[in-house]
C-alpha cells in the first residue's frame, strides 16, 4: 500500500490504475484480516472501507465502458 501511495504521489503511477487499485486493495484486505484477527475494531473498520473503496474502483474501471 505504501509502494503504491508513493509511487502515485511521484506521478509514476496514476491512482486510477488497475496496479494501483490492485496494490490497495490486496494490503488493505491483508490488513484487515490482521485486524480482525487481534480484534482491532476501529482498524479493522478502516481497513475495510478501503479494501471496499478500492475493489469498487477497480470493478468500475474493468467494467466495459458504453460506447
């Protein structure tokens, strides 16, 4: 997630991205499962909504564009 954030705020990944959707949602996923694991609940809610956000950005920019 940070390889990507970094990467987006050097302008050599664009936020839009599929790797960039990808990267956030796959870390936040993974540290969500951590969290919920520990029972970390506030963590365990902001690591959800992101990996959310993040698979609602990357379905909407595989989704097929109308013409």
């Amino acid at each position: 997630m940070l390889a990507g954030y970094t990467l987006a705020q050097l302008r050599m990944l664009d936020p839009q991205s599929i790797p960039y959707l990808v990267v956030n949602l796959v870390g936040s996923a993974i540290l969500a499962v951590l969290a919920l694991e520990e029972r970390q609940w506030g963590f365990l809610l902001l690591e959800g909504v992101w990996a959310l956000v993040s698979l609602g950005g990357l379905i909407a920019r595989l989704r097929p564009r109308p013409a």
